[in-house]
C-alpha cells in the first residue's frame, strides 16, 4: 500500500497535542508506514489495531535489537549497563525467567494494602491545593501522588522521598545523555538498598524481589538494580500522564465529568476510558524485526525498528464503536493502552489503583475545577513512547 503522507515530527508540540488525526490518516492509508524520529532514526510505525496486537505478541519482532542482528556496542560503565539491560528489553527466554520471578514478588507484596496510603496522600495533596485560585495539576498532584506511591510500594525510606524526583529525572531525560554522577547517586542507592532488604527484610517489593525463588533461580544483584529501577521509571511516568491528562480530558468533556460525580462508580471504567483515549502510553516500547516481513504491502527487514503505536489502535474504527467519543461508561472497553502479550505492563492494576482513588477524590474536592489556559496552550514533553503534559494549570 503506497500513500503520500507528509511528514511529521512525532515529538513536536503540535504532535503531541493532538496526534489523533496524522494516525487515522496512517490507518487508512499507510497503516505500515516508514519515518523517521530524531535522536532514534527510522522506524516503522504500525498503527492499525489487529496489526498492533499481532506485533506485540509475534516473536518475529523482539525487544533485545542483538537478536535482530543489530550491532549494539556493549557499554562499559555499569550504570549504563544497568539501563540497557532490564525487564522492558529481555527476550525469552531471559525476560520469561525475570517476569516469573518478577510476577511471584509481586504478588507476594501485594498492592491492597496500599490503598489507604494512597487515599491518604490523595487528602494531604489537595489539602495542600485547597484555599487557592489556581494550581498547577500535574506540579501539585499528579507528578507526586504516583512518586510517593511508587516509593512506598518499592520499600524506599520515607525520608529519601525528596531524592526520587532528580533521580527519575535523569534516568528518563529525552534531552540528552543523563547526568552520570546523579544516575549513578540512584542505582548505587537501590544497589544498597538490595543489599539492605536482603539482610533485613521489610514488607516491601524490594525485599520481595530480593526473595523471588523458582527452583532455586533468583534475581542477581544487578538483575535486582535493574528490575526494581524498571519498575519505578515505568510505574512513576505513566500513571503522571494517566492522572494528568485524564484530569484534563474530563475538564474538556463536563457531560462525562458530571457524569462521575454523580456516579462515583464509574470510577474504574472511566479510568479505563482515559486510557484509551487519552493515550498516557502513546507507543509501545521499540521492537525489532528477526526476520524479514511483509505487512500490508511494506517490506519489513531484517534489524528494522517498528514502534507498534498504541494512541493509534485504541481510536480504530474497526474495534470501537465512535472511536473519538470520550465515554466513561463506554463497554465493551478492549484497549491496549498497557500493551499486549508477554509484555503486558505488570504494574498496570497499581496505576488503575491510583488513578481511580486520585479521581473520586480530586472532583469530589474541587468540582468546579476547570482548565485555566486554552487547550492548544497546554505544554507536552517532547519524548518519544509516551504522552504527557508538562504542565496543567487549572482554576478552582
């Protein structure tokens, strides 16, 4: 399938702020297309639902470029080592072996018990916001509720919180090559932590992960470094884009809010919602062709990057009724806003936790809240995978 389809920067602005309409283009007419991003180079990007879901679980396409026959220079700084090599980068049947030892921590820790905490720093937050004009949403509330979230789970310290924002800061920076001091000051302080936990068990992820056993296999000490800084850079940056740009996609749609504070319950499924259409997750992370491949017309070769586009998918036609229609009661729901197959995020019910407790309580609190900027104002991060706002300036 050939089509003229201009170009389009997919970390402009402009982009970000709305992608929607350069997607349904693809889907109709280029639903295989080739680009090219900056700072990662050609890509192929697919973008109709069926063939999304395929690429997630073919294993045609792998996350580990080595095993399509890309050279990959293997770094000799440890740090760097430790980023490039963990759970969202594993083939099987290493990332089998990680994501069963992962999964058994886990579900060992748990996620319940957190609720209360998380209800409670919901309160303190917009307690904090209370008796203002204006916030900024994603400053006050939804950059630190998943922070403060995540580190609990994760076990670290209350009185280390204040570190995690530099440090997350770096590890996931799209504007360069990260501080090597200040990322080595947070996997040397998880390193420790490890360490610690092995020593000293606490009802924490971390001492689960550190006690994660098949057969006697376990996580290696930097397996463990790299599991545990996966899941808190995963588990932080997507549930911030899902609070705040689901926060802004109901103050856009007031029917569907009002909605909500009518009916509290629909808390769970307008979550849901969020993620579909407001794509906190615009692609899922890059995969690699093993072999050659024919898609709809393009040729596909061998060491080719795709970047299956999951804001694209969840707005196809073919899979959801009004696919551009924002409805919190909207069933049958089948996204993919947390991928598919063996990647499927892990920490996905954590951040539908949040974001539901963050949701029934914000606009039970502020209900007259409203957006205080024009929509087209609104400020994005310009990276590359994910979605999200770099501020949301909001009125009481």
């Amino acid at each position: 399938m050939t089509s003229n389809i201009a170009f389009v920067d997919l970390m402009s602005q402009q982009h970000k702020a709305d992608p929607f309409p350069y997607y349904a283009q693809l889907r109709a007419e280029a639903p295989v297309h080739k680009t090219m991003i900056h700072g990662i180079g050609d890509v192929w990007l697919i973008t109709r639902y069926d063939d999304v879901v395929a690429v997630l679980k073919d294993r045609r396409f792998a996350k580990d470029p080595r095993n399509a026959g890309r050279r990959v220079r293997e770094p000799e700084e440890w740090e760097i080592k430790i980023m490039s090599n963990n759970l969202l980068r594993y083939d099987d049947p290493n990332h089998r072996r990680v994501r069963g030892l992962t999964a058994k921590a886990l579900k060992r820790c748990g996620i319940e018990h957190l609720a209360g905490r998380i209800a409670a720093v919901t309160d303190e937050l917009l307690s904090a916001m209370a008796g203002r004009s204006e916030a900024d949403l994603l400053h006050d509330f939804a950059h630190p509720l998943p922070l403060i979230a995540i580190s609990d789970l994760m076990g670290i310290p209350r009185e280390d919180h204040d570190k995690m924002p530099k440090w997350i800061e770096q590890a996931t920076s799209p504007s360069g090559p990260p501080d090597m001091v200040i990322l080595s000051e947070f996997l040397r302080y998880l390193q420790r932590l490890t360490e610690r936990r092995r020593e000293d068990p606490q009802d924490d992820l971390i001492s689960a992960l550190v006690a994660a056993e098949s057969d006697g296999d376990r996580l290696t000490p930097d397996e463990l470094v790299a599991t545990a800084t996966a899941l808190i850079i995963a588990g932080h940056e997507t549930a911030v884009n899902l609070i705040s740009s689901g926060a802004m996609t109901l103050m856009q749609h007031p029917d569907e809010l009002e909605k909500l504070k009518q009916d509290p319950g629909l808390a769970a499924s307008a979550v849901e919602e969020m993620l579909r259409y407001s794509a906190p997750v615009e692609s899922a992370t890059e995969r690699f062709a093993v072999e050659d491949a024919e898609m709809h017309g393009a040729h596909i070769a061998r060491g080719d990057l795709l970047l299956a586009v999951i804001a694209s998918a969840n707005r196809d036609a073919e899979i959801f009724v009004d696919p551009d229609r924002f409805d919190i009661a909207r069933t049958p729901n089948p996204h993919v806003a947390f991928g598919s197959g063996a990647h499927y995020c892990m920490g996905a019910p954590f951040a539908q936790m949040q974001a539901e407790i963050a949701f029934r309580k914000l606009f039970e609190r502020f209900p007259a809240m409203t957006i205080a900027a024009p929509s087209d104002r609104l400020p994005w991060k310009q990276m590359p995978i994910l979605r999200g706002l770099e501020a949301l300036p909001v009125r009481f």
